[in-house]
C-alpha cells in the first residue's frame, strides 16, 4: 500500500492511501496537476471533512449537551425511581 503527499494551491497539505506504486505515481500526478490549474477540489479526496463554520459546531455541541441533559434525567429517575 502506498501513499502520497501533496498540497493544495493554499499550502494546505493532503494525504491519501492510494495502493500500488504504479497508481500512486498516477494519482500523485493528477492531483499535482490539477493544484498548478487551479482546479483542485479538496472534495475530491475520499474521507477528508467539510468545512464546518464555528456557530454550527456550537450548535451540534449545544445540541448533545440538552439530550445528555434528558438522558440523565431519565436514568436518575428511572434509579431513583
């Protein structure tokens, strides 16, 4: 199993599991190519994560903390009884 490293038109750097070396000597390429066109997309590259914007990370956080919240009610009810 081989990898390669390349980074973006930003510096970001990406990393990706590729398989042979044959392949990855293709895809390194490609993906190369594509950051000197300008027409690289990180949604490309399989398991990467979306960009999130801090206020949805709040609220996703905000919304655990209020089930947790219901959740332990419940059980110290149900214990308590």
């Amino acid at each position: 199993m081989w990898s390669i490293r390349y980074t973006d038109q930003y510096g970001k750097e990406y990393r990706e599991k590729v398989g042979p070396h044959a392949r990855a000597v293709e895809i390194v390429e490609e993906r190369r190519t594509a950051v000197r066109l300008s027409k690289f997309n990180p949604d490309w590259v399989k398991g990467k994560h979306e960009v999130v914007l801090f206020d949805e990370l709040v609220k996703a956080r905000k919304n655990e903390v209020r089930k947790q919240k219901i959740f332990m009610t419940r059980a110290f009810d149900w214990i308590v009884g």
